[in-house]
C-alpha cells in the first residue's frame, strides 16, 4: 500500500471505530450493554437499519432524522465518527502505518470517548481507565517492549504530577483526571509531558475566557478538565516526539 492509501485506510477505520465509540458513549456511562440491543431511533425506538447506520453518511443522507418518525438525531453522533476518522488518519500520516498502531490508535480512540463521556456526565469511567492501562503494558510488551520502562516510569509520573494538581486544587480536577493522566503516560512516554502541557495551557485559556463571559456563575460552572488531557494526549502522538526534541536541542544541548 501507498501512504495515501494507508492513510485512507486509517481513515475508514477510524469511522467505524467512531461509530462504535457513540454507542460506548451513550451507553457505558449509563451501566448498559455495549454489544445489544443494536442502535435504535431515540423518538419511535425502531431499531435503525444497517444502511441507514453508514458512519457519517447516513446521517448526512438523512438530514439527521429518523427515516421513519422524523426524530432529529444529534449531530453529535457524525462528529465522533468524522473526529474518530480525522484523527486516525492523521495518526497514520504522522507516524506511519506499523505495529505502534497497535498502542496509537486504540489510545486515540479511549481518549474520544473518555472526552465524550466526561462533557456530558462529569466523570471518567474506570471501566475505561483501567482495561485502557492494562492494554498499553499489554500491547507495548509485544511492539514496543524496549520502551516498557520508559512507559511506566511516564505513566508514574504523570499520575504523581496530576495527584499533585488535584490535591492542591481540587475544584479543578479530580481523581478521574490523575488516573487518566497516569494511563495516558503509559501510551506516551515522554512525549506525556508536552501532553499535559498542552491541556493545561489550553484548558486555563479556555477556563479563563469562561470567566471573563460569564463573570463569577462561570467560576462556579466548573469546567470537566478530562477533554483538555485528550486534546493533549493526541496532539501527544501525532507531535510528542518532535516536540520533545525541540524541547532538548534549545534548552539542553
Ligand atoms: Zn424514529
């Protein structure tokens, strides 16, 4: 295969793997099985047909409703399957098409979901966290096993550094975000560290400009921090290695 087409392939599979990634969205958070029933319209509770179940393209061919009651259907759902594909396929331009795949793009997509499950109901699942954790080691042991050091020496210590953060100001994240920032050092070695940056940088802007609209309600409004560590953990991947050279030729060379 071509690059072109490797990256098309990740792209493909990133939008079945999306679509799968609404259902786990919608339905762990709320304790039901991820496997049956299969997907049905929220408004007339049909079950929704496998043609009209096409990532993205349903939706778009639809107009998002329901072909039978007209129901609208969230746009979310389209946005996580074009997220989910978008980012596979830049994972696969960025850092080729090899068996690190097999720790990237499992950890891309735990990240949507975490991201997905943590805007709507405020937490981050351990059923989540802790199989994602076990698959890193897991995984890693297999294509990276060199690396295995420094993904647990990574992943200690970005628990031990979001422990920190949360003890000192626990309005801002809780325990969900240390164990999260913990698995995520166990896919990113080093390369966490510009993670964690990044959501921390991004997630002050964004907590900031929510003061400075909507004044002191927007202190209180408590922003879920959970999609800033995701935000950071794929800019990670697709970036982390070049960044932390960067890091190193300016500052310790
Ligand atoms: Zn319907």
């Amino acid at each position: 295969m071509g690059p072109i087409a490797e990256i098309v392939v990740g792209g493909l599979l990133g939008a079945i793997v999306g679509s799968f990634l609404n259902v786990v969205i919608h339905r762990l958070p709320r304790g039901e099985s991820l496997s049956h029933p299969r997907s049905r319209c929220p408004g007339c509770e049909a079950p929704i047909a496998s043609y009209d179940n096409v990532p993205i393209l349903s939706w778009l061919l639809l107009r998002g409703r329901c072909r039978r009651c007209g129901e609208r259907i969230s746009p979310r759902y389209p946005a996580v399957e074009l997220l989910t594909a978008t980012s596979f396929a830049a994972v696969v331009a960025a850092r080729g098409f090899d068996e690190r795949l097999a720790l990237e793009l499992p950890f891309v997509a735990i990240l949507i979901a975490i991201a997905g499950i943590d805007l709507e109901h405020r937490i981050v699942p351990n059923r989540i966290v802790v199989p994602a954790a076990v698959w890193a080691l897991a995984a890693a042991a297999f294509v990276a096993s060199d690396e295995l050091p420094e993904l647990a020496l990574a992943g200690a210590a970005a628990f031990l550094l979001l422990l920190i953060a949360a003890l000192a100001y626990p309005a801002g994240m809780g325990m969900g975000d240390v164990k999260l920032a913990g698995m995520m050092g166990l896919y990113l070695g080093v390369s966490v560290a510009p993670a964690l940056l990044i959501a921390f940088a991004v997630g002050a802007l964004v907590g900031v400009g929510i003061m400075i609209r909507e004044g002191a309600a927007g202190r209180k409004m408590g922003v879920p921090f959970a999609p800033f560590l995701a935000l950071g953990g794929l800019l990670g991947v697709l970036a982390g290695p070049e960044l932390v050279d960067l890091y190193a030729d300016r500052f310790l060379s």
